[in-house]
C-alpha cells in the first residue's frame, strides 16, 4: 500500500495539503494493480476476507480514479 504524508499549516489548525498529481497517479494506479489482483482470488480466499465473488467483481470493475480519500492525505 502507498502511504502519504501531510503536512501541518504553520498555525497549527490542522491544514492539510492537496496531494500532487504524482501522488494521486500512484494511488490511482496501485488502487488498479490491487482490484486486478482482487478479481483473481479464488473462493475460498475471498471467503476469508469476507467477500463474496459478486463484491470482488464489482470492486473490480471500479475505475482507478476512484480511490478513497484516506489514500490521498
């Protein structure tokens, strides 16, 4: 998982910075590379983690830009 770093406004009110076009491309890429590899999972597997086919299906067919927002702080 790609982890990003914030940074803290001067005043110390808790700003956070936008990431940069790199950061987000990282993520929206990594985010492609995961679902990808999220489909291929047999059914046993994604039973342990709590999925069934038709959520790993459609996790995977969500667009790389779509990532969540936590990726991006």
């Amino acid at each position: 998982m790609t982890t990003f770093t914030t940074n803290v406004h001067p005043t110390g009110r808790g700003h956070v910075a936008r990431p940069s076009f790199w950061q987000w491309l990282i993520a929206a890429f990594a985010a492609r590379r995961q679902r990808a590899r999220l489909s291929q999972l047999p059914p046993h597997l994604l039973k342990d983690i709590g999925l069934s086919q038709e959520e790993a299906d459609r996790e995977a067919k969500r667009g790389m830009w779509d990532v969540p927002e936590h990726w991006l702080q």
